[in-house]
C-alpha cells in the first residue's frame, strides 16, 4: 500500500508556519535596531569579533555632506598600527573623521568582498594598508571560517576559477555557512552575538565584570627568542608564490579600480614590518610585490606610499613581525595625520581630483566633535 | 554520518522521497540499502559483521523454530549466542582481557607479552547484538515465530534509525512494523518531525554545549576542587541524557516518520527517587534486555533474598560491562547494581516511613528524594565519565575532603553556562511530568509552541553547537 499521506495535505503545520514568521519577523527588528548592535559591539572583543565590530562601523557611519571620510582597511595591521582617537582628535580639526576598519586576516579576497559595503558609505579617501605577505601567503582553513563575515557571492567565480571545485568542496562547510549568513545576521555572527550576552549577563550578574577592551590585542613585544624560531622555522619561505597569489591580484586591481572610478581617493600604504621580517622569505617577493603595487598605481591612479616614503621603524616598535606596539602606533598614526593635513611632500598627492584636507579652500572651520571620533573608536 | 549533520540530512531527504514512493516490499529493500549506506559512512568494513550477525541469527531463528528436540533447540541458541557475544567479545573486549591479564600475571611476578590487536570497535555493535540475539532468544522461549523472509530480517537488524545507538528494539515490536505495509499518516508526520527537532535541539544546543564545560575538567590532572567537580558532574548529568535522549528522539522520530513506531527509550529518569524507578526510565530498551535475558534467566527476584540480590549486582555489572571495555564502566555497573541492592533492603524500612501530611509536604518529600537521588547518580555518573579509575578516585576524593569555596570566577561561570544551557530542557521537562506526558509541548497550542519554536531557532542559531559532535554512546 503506498503511503497516502501526500494527497490528504489537510492540516498545515501552523505552528511551525507561525514559527518561521515570527523568527523572520523578530530578527528583522532585531537586526534593524541601533541597540542591539551597541550591544554587541559594547561587548565584543577585537580580533576574534573583528566581524561584528566591522558590521557595528559600517552600520554608524553617517554619510553627512560636510564631513569628510576616511576609511582604513587591511588587517590586523590596520587595527593595531593606528591610533584612532589620535587620528580623529587631529583630523577632526579638518573636518574629517577616521574610520579604522582593520579586520584579523583580511586578504584582498576579504576586500573585495567588502567593495560594495565600502562604497556604499560614500568615503572621501580609503587607506589599504598591507605588505608582501598579504599577497603572498595561503587561504587556508581559518581565512574560510571567517570568510562568513564578509561573504560577497560575487567571489565564487574567482574561487571557482583559482581553487577548482575540489578545494571548494572540501570547503562546503564554510561556503553554506557563509550563504546562510547572508540571509541572517544573526546567524553569521552568532559566535560574536553568544559571547556578548554570555559577556552581558555574567557582568551584571556580577559573576565576572566586563570593561571594554582597548582595541589593539597585541600588548607585549614578542622575545628575540620568537623572532629567531620563525625564521627558522620558515627557512626563507614563509611567504611565496601560491595558488592563492594570482587570485589576491586580481581581485586587488578590480577593488582598487572600483574605488577610483567610484572617485574616492586610494591611498595603498606599505604596512611597517619588523626589520627582520625580511628574513621570513626571499627579496624576490618584495621586489615583484612592490613592482606590482607600483605598476597599479600608476595604471589605476591611486597613491602608492611604498616602505621607503614611511618612517623607519626599529624593532622596538614592533609586537611581532608585522604589528606595531605602542611606540610605533603613535609614529605611524602622526605620519598619517601629516600626510592626510596636506604636509606630504609627494607631488601626486595634489594631482588627484579630491586631495582633501591638503585643499586649505576646502577646509572648513566647523569642529567635529571629539566624541563622534571616538565613538568609532578602533575595533573592526 | 551523524544525525546532526548536512550530509544526513540530504541522505535521509533523498531516502524518504524514495520511501513515500515505493511501494511495501520495495520499500523495505529501500531500507536494506540505505541502512548499509549509512553504516558504510562509518567505516565500510564492518558491514560484513552486521551481515554475518544477520544472517547467523536467521538461520539460527528458523532452525530454533524448527527443531523438534529441545536439545538441537539450544543448540542453535547457543550457536546465536555464543557467534554474537564472540563478535562483541574480540572487538570490544580482547585488548581489555589481554592487558589485565598480562597485570594480573604481572603482580604474581609472570612477565607475559600478550599480542594486542590494533582493533577498531564497529559503530553500533552493542545495540545491533543484542538486537539480534533478543530475536532467537524470544523465539527459543516461543514468543516469536521467525522470519522467512531475509531481506527484512536484515532490515530489522540494520534499520539505521536505530542501528548505532538504539533503542534496542524487540523483534515482536519493530519486525511485525517491518513485514506490514505502514501508513504513513500527517500526524506521524509532524510527531516525527517534533522529535527529530527536539531531539536535535537536546544534542546541538545542551549536550554539546554541556560537553565543553565538563570535558576540561576531566582533560586535568590532579589535584581537583571539589566545587568544580560537583558542578561537572551535574553538567555531564544533563549531557549524557540529551546526547543520548536526543539521539533517541531522532531515531523515534525518523521512524515515525516513515511509520514505525520505535520504542521510547527515556522517561524522565531525573525525576526518579531511588534506583529501580531509575533503571525503568533510563536507557529503557537496554535495562528491560537485562531484566528479560539476564536477571530473570538467573532467578530474578524468585529464588531467596541472597540470589536476587546476587542477581541484580551480576546484571548490572554485566550491564556496566556493556558500556565499555574498562574498569571505570565496570565500577560504575557495580554501583549501580549496590544501589540496587541496598534499596532492595532498605524497601521495608523505608515503607514503614510515613507519608508526610498536605499536599505541599509530600510535594517538598518528593523532591527531596529527587535532588537526592539525583546526587547518587551524579556519583555514578564521576565513574562512568573518567578516564581512569585514577582520576575517579581523586575526583571523588576532592567532594569529600577538598570541595573548596563556591565562590570565584571560573565555578560561578561554570554554574551559570549550566543553568544557561539546561534551563529550557528543566521546563520541558517538569511540563512532561506535571502532565505526564513526554508529547506535552507537541500537544499545547499552536501559539505556545510557535513561541517555543523561536526560541529554540535563537538558541540554536546563537548558542548552538555546528562541528557535528559525535554522540557519547556511539563508543558503545
């Protein structure tokens, strides 16, 4: 006797039905609502909740006429190297606002990803800062997991294409993970929104006291001991060609070339590297990396700040081989406020159609108040 | 494949749509097939012990039947039993003997090097044995006549709701639901369905989220706080039951889906207050296989206070013996069978106690008896969790000579992840036994289980738990 159930379709599952639409219908508000990401973002951690606090920035930007815009992304570079209540506090004089948007591990695949999110917020200038290793490291496992965070679908040919669909099935998990997450915010963030309420609830029922963390995670500098076992261990070769390489490129060139015909300024800064990071990998990388950059900048018409235009960094201003400790973080931010003031010397600044601050008719004398910079302060 | 995976859940979606449009017999094939798939999953190999489990226990059954003598009847029996606990004996056991006797010989000064075998245990073999060995056994005692038909014995062993972690089925319950066609109705349908979210929601939200705050403590050394081995101990409590409950509920509502009506295999069994109210809500399909070829084959309760109560400690022993191939799962049966044993004597006394007065009285008695009764078992539990009786032995040391202060950071966080996490399972659960029954929140309103609903799509998306952990008892 064949089963019969399907031709007698009577009773509809009204509970579940009312299930589903209340779930839609609530996280909807939820989602929608400035508090729940305060919330969250009060609660979050930098690092492992980069994603959050990212969605939580993009979400206050205001896109107010008379102020003008400063986006800085890349990595876990961007959000330990800056000082962005300094960056604000000075910049803020102008008129401007600095916007940190460093997130742990972001790669050109996460930029790009990120474009339209960007673009969206209408900035005035984006500084990208990164370094070799950015384009000359694996995806592997962990940058899938997180890919989540950031997931545009628009990157699929370009998996598709540099990975095959071997490496993409194998990756199943995370690519419906990351489609999933773009039907509900909730569940993309769901580690980051678990940890705040656990973090919330706990602090007020006084089983353990949460105080906002500063926005930087690194906070003592690494031993020699350190230094020397990587080098070690990498044998010349922590960074190198990989599959992964042409992919970076490639998407590079179609962010960078979005965002300057979009006609926002693009200003790509050599991340600060330890001096003996160079020993991590060959000089044949800096040299086809720096070649690279050079010859998109020139091609696509963005500000190339190559390691040569910075200050020179000593190893005491570094945590690690790529992050700045404190030290460092102020250098690097006063050398960015300089260059952002109109006080580079570089004659391509001026060339540019919306050079910005630099621009003393444009400037304008109204205040930006010090809280609405640090409201933003650095996390993403 | 666990049930808690995507790749289950497209496995069982292709496997349903061919069950609702095939007709009976082919159905049952269907079945065969997808039920060796999915143990395949596991590791392909050990499809050939299912298959001579199988095909040893029909032709043992037929032969049974058939036989005129009583003796041939035991013989075939025999032949049944002894083939199906060999099977179990050298997966499961033999690098256990082989090690202990290599010990013991070892304490009378025997240096002996023993080969041990880089054995892997098969998913499932405890439940699937005696499964099969419940089949000839019950028709030996003629309370089932076989099956001629082969294809669905093999379904019956193999039926893969249940194959790797039960419920141990009887054959007079699922083989008859086996060679009938079954209706598939709506109501079935939906029930199915709640059980298999309920039972989900048990594993992905509680049980695996209990399963981090109770494996660092038993992952540490020496020396432990008592305080935060008390509190782990409640937290495996609740684990082991919705690691285990979910997987049933699964199963249950897998098979109801499809028509079947699969034993229940848990009843609320922390709202027991004394050992045997226990063992009649725990592990339900596993306790009754004891009592049924076990404990009453040796006498049962029927020969003389000594003999019951030798009777009760050898079938739990036997019965922590199932467990695992270890000291710790044969102390904690042994403990198991004490509490038996000490209630079986503590009955009259505790008879001539009298009911206290008023509703509320006798509300406050019961759950006294429970939170205590409770405690017992979480004792039981520190054995059955540890990884040596070693660590049980310090751990139990530490709650009677070093539980310490509750207060500070790490217990109190660990209290309140337990409350967090088991406090929806505490309403569902006085709710079936306010109501007596373990269908209530599938039987209230529509409006009260949307909102239950929601609220466990919201845990289960911000809390749950997505690495597809294995279930606890699949060791077994």
């Amino acid at each position: 006797m064949k089963s019969s159930f399907i031709s007698s379709f009577r009773r509809v599952p009204a509970a579940f039905i009312s299930s589903i639409l209340l779930f839609i219908v609530t996280e909807s508000i939820l989602v929608r609502s400035e508090a729940f990401w305060c919330f969250c973002r009060h609660y979050s951690k930098p690092a492992d909740d980069d994603g959050i606090r990212l969605e939580y920035t993009l979400r206050t930007i205001s896109n107010k006429e008379e102020q003008r815009t400063v986006f800085l992304i890349g990595s876990s570079q961007v959000r330990e190297d800056f000082d962005l209540e300094y960056l604000n506090r000075e910049l803020g004089k102008e008129n401007t606002t600095a916007y940190n948007l460093g997130v742990y591990g972001a790669t050109p695949i996460e930029m790009f990803m990120l474009k339209d999110d960007l673009l969206e917020k209408r900035p005035d200038i984006i500084i990208y800062v990164a370094f070799a290793g950015t384009f000359y490291d694996d995806y592997n496992d962990n940058d899938f997991r997180r890919m989540k965070y950031y997931f545009n679908p628009a990157i699929l040919p370009y998996f598709s294409k540099y990975f095959g669909t071997r490496v993409m099935f194998s990756q199943r998990g995370a690519l419906i993970d990351s489609l999933l997450g773009g039907f509900s915010p909730l569940y993309k963030y769901r580690d980051s929104i678990g940890r705040s309420i656990l973090a919330a609830v706990q602090h007020h029922t006084r089983i353990k006291n949460w105080t906002e963390p500063r926005p930087y995670i690194y906070e003592e500098n690494k031993p020699e001991r350190y230094f020397l076992d990587e080098i070690r261990k990498a044998n010349g070769k922590r960074f190198g060609p990989r599959p992964y390489t042409e992919m970076s490129r490639e998407l590079f060139v179609l962010f960078a070339d979005d965002v300057v015909s979009n006609g926002v300024k693009l200003i790509y800064i050599d991340g600060p590297t330890h001096p003996l990071c160079k020993k991590l990998y060959g000089r044949e990388i800096d040299t086809a990396y720096n070649s690279f950059i050079s010859d998109q900048a020139d091609k696509i018409g963005f500000v190339y700040l190559a390691e040569s235009d910075l200050p020179r960094f000593t190893e005491e201003e570094f945590i690690d081989f790529t992050h700045l400790n404190e030290k460092g973080r102020v250098k690097f931010s006063q050398f960015l406020k300089e260059q952002l003031s109109g006080k580079s010397t570089r004659s391509d600044w001026s060339s540019l159609p919306s050079v910005g601050m630099a621009d003393a008719d444009d400037r304008s004398t109204s205040q930006v108040s010090e809280t609405e910079g640090s409201d933003v302060d650095g996390g993403g | 494949m666990l049930f808690n995976t995507l790749q289950f859940a497209v496995f069982f979606i292709i496997v349903y749509g061919l069950y609702l449009a095939l007709k009976h017999k082919w159905q049952n094939r269907m079945l065969l097939v997808a039920s060796y798939v999915f143990y395949s999953s596991w590791d392909w190999r050990f499809l050939f012990l299912i298959i001579v489990s199988t095909v040893l226990d029909y032709v043992c059954g037929l032969k049974i039947h058939g036989a005129k003598d009583v003796r041939k009847k035991k013989l075939f029996l025999f032949f049944s039993v002894f083939g199906n606990l060999s099977i179990l004996g050298f997966f499961k056991y033999f690098n256990f003997f082989a090690a202990n006797f290599q010990r013991l010989l070892g304490d009378f000064g025997l240096t002996v090097q023993p080969h041990f075998l880089h054995i892997i245990l098969p998913v499932g073999i405890s439940f699937y044995t005696f499964q099969t060995m419940s089949y000839t056994i019950d028709i030996y005692r003629e309370k089932l006549s076989p099956t001629r038909k082969f294809l669905d014995f093999a379904v019956f062993v193999a039926f893969f709701p249940q194959l790797v972690a039960g419920p141990i089925e009887r054959a007079k319950n699922l083989l008859p639901q086996i060679l009938s066609p079954r209706k598939v109705t709506l109501s079935k349908f939906y029930e199915g369905c709640y059980l298999i979210f309920w039972g989900l929601f048990m594993k992905v939200y509680i049980a695996d989220n209990l399963a981090r705050i109770v494996d660092p403590v038993f992952a540490a050394g020496p020396p432990y706080k008592g305080a935060v081995v008390l509190i782990s101990l409640y937290a495996f409590a609740f684990q082991i039951f919705c690691d285990f409950a979910g997987y049933s509920n699964i199963a249950r509502g897998l098979g109801k889906c499809m028509g079947f009506d699969i034993m229940v295999n848990f009843n609320l069994p922390y709202f027991a207050t004394n050992p045997r109210d226990f063992w009649q809500r725990w592990h339900i399909s596993l306790s009754t296989w004891l009592r049924d070829y076990l404990y009453i084959p040796l006498g049962g309760s029927k020969r003389g206070r000594a003999n019951t109560y030798r009777n009760l400690a050898m079938t739990m022993l036997l019965g922590g013996l199932w467990h695992g191939a270890g000291w710790t799962f044969i102390v904690w049966g042994v403990y198991q069978g004490t509490l038996l044993v000490v209630h079986r004597l503590l009955a009259p006394l505790l008879k001539r106690i009298p009911s206290p007065r008023g509703i509320l009285a006798q509300k406050v008695s019961f759950a006294l008896r429970v939170v205590f009764f409770f405690h017992l078992v979480c004792i039981g539990w520190l054995f059955f969790r540890a990884e040596t009786m070693t660590q049980a032995y310090y751990m139990l040391r530490s709650l009677l000579t070093g539980f310490g202060s509750i207060h500070g950071t790490a217990i109190q966080t660990m209290m309140f992840n337990t409350v967090l996490f088991t406090w929806l399972l505490m309403v569902v659960g006085f709710a079936q036994f306010w109501k007596k029954d373990l269908m209530v929140v599938y039987r209230t309103s529509a409006a009260t289980r949307a909102v239950f609903y929601v609220i466990c799509y919201y845990l289960l998306i911000v809390f749950g738990v997505s690495g597809g952990e294995e279930f606890i008892y699949f060791q077994f």
